[in-house]
C-alpha cells in the first residue's frame, strides 16, 4: 500500500513539473511545427507580436464551437497595437491523428491566419503540459505567457487583448 501511495505522489508531482513548464510570467518553448502546405511554421517568428497560441482539432466539438470565437478576435485584434506588441497573430496546434480532416477544418471553420501547425504525436502540447483541449496561451510580444486557460477561451479572450492594448493617451 505504502509503495502504491509513493507511486502516485511521484505521479503526480511529474504531472505538475509538466504543467509548471506554461505558467503565467514564463517564457513560451519556442515551437516549431508543419503547416498544411509542408512547411515549417516556428512560434519564435511571430517575436514582437501578441500571439494565441491554440491547440484544438477538427474532431473536437468544443474547439469548432469556439473556432468562430478566435476567428471574431483575430479580426476584431489583428492590427491592433499592444502595450508590448506590434499586432494580433493566431499560433494554431492540430492535435489531429490524421491531416486531411486539419485541413479540411481549417477551411471549413474559415480560419483564415497563416500559422497553422500539426503536432505529430502531440510533442508540443506534451511540452506545454496540454492534458485536454480547447487549451490556448496567450503570448506577449516579448514571448512571456501573459494568460492561459479559461481566461483565452470564449469573451475572457477578448477581455484579455483590452487588457493588452496600447492605451491612447489623452489630450489636454
């Protein structure tokens, strides 16, 4: 029994070093990816710009109903000036197990950003300690992780870009 109750505790305690790898304040692992077109798509080349990076797939419910919720705040943020960014960019991961049905999504849901990634083996959402998903973080231009969670997920997202925006002075 005791050697059971080590087991798990050393379970655990792996499963939240894993996590503490994305924690808020933290730099982002840079990920490098193939987009559908059989190129390399690498986080570290959106530096400067306010980033979500979202790891979904086509055959989870929940991502395609929060889909038209990115797509609204990519084009609602997408040239908008941040406090530390220059624009608003969509980092998409495909936990997908096949790529046709990725692409396929990724025209039918009309996400139409140019950073689309395919996570062959989920590596990268392993490496972000992604256990479910929709799962997203929001990246600052500097590469830190300013929010993650629930707090990227639906009206919280935009609620989080206003927070990040550059804010106009007044005038006297």
């Amino acid at each position: 029994m005791r050697g059971l109750i080590v087991l798990l505790a050393f379970g655990l305690l792996s499963t939240l070093n894993s996590f503490a790898q994305t924690a808020i304040g933290d730099k982002a692992p840079d990920i490098v990816l193939i987009s559908p077109e059989g190129k390399e798509v690498k986080l570290s080349s959106l530096k400067g710009k306010m980033v979500l990076i979202d790891f979904w797939a086509s055959w989870c419910r929940p991502c395609r109903r929060e889909n038209p919720n990115v797509v609204e705040a990519y084009a609602k943020y997408g040239k908008s000036k941040f406090k530390n960014a220059k624009r608003f960019e969509i980092y998409s991961v495909s936990l997908d197990r096949k790529k046709e049905p990725w692409i396929a999504a990724i025209e039918a849901d009309n996400l139409t950003w140019k950073n689309h990634g395919y996570d062959e083996g989920n590596k990268t959402a392993k490496e972000y300690g992604v256990y479910s998903i929709p799962t997203a973080f929001l990246i600052d231009g500097n590469g830190f992780i300013v929010a993650s969670g629930a707090d990227v997920r639906g009206m919280q997202l935009h609620v989080q870009l206003d927070n990040q925006l550059k804010k106009k002075k007044k005038k006297k």
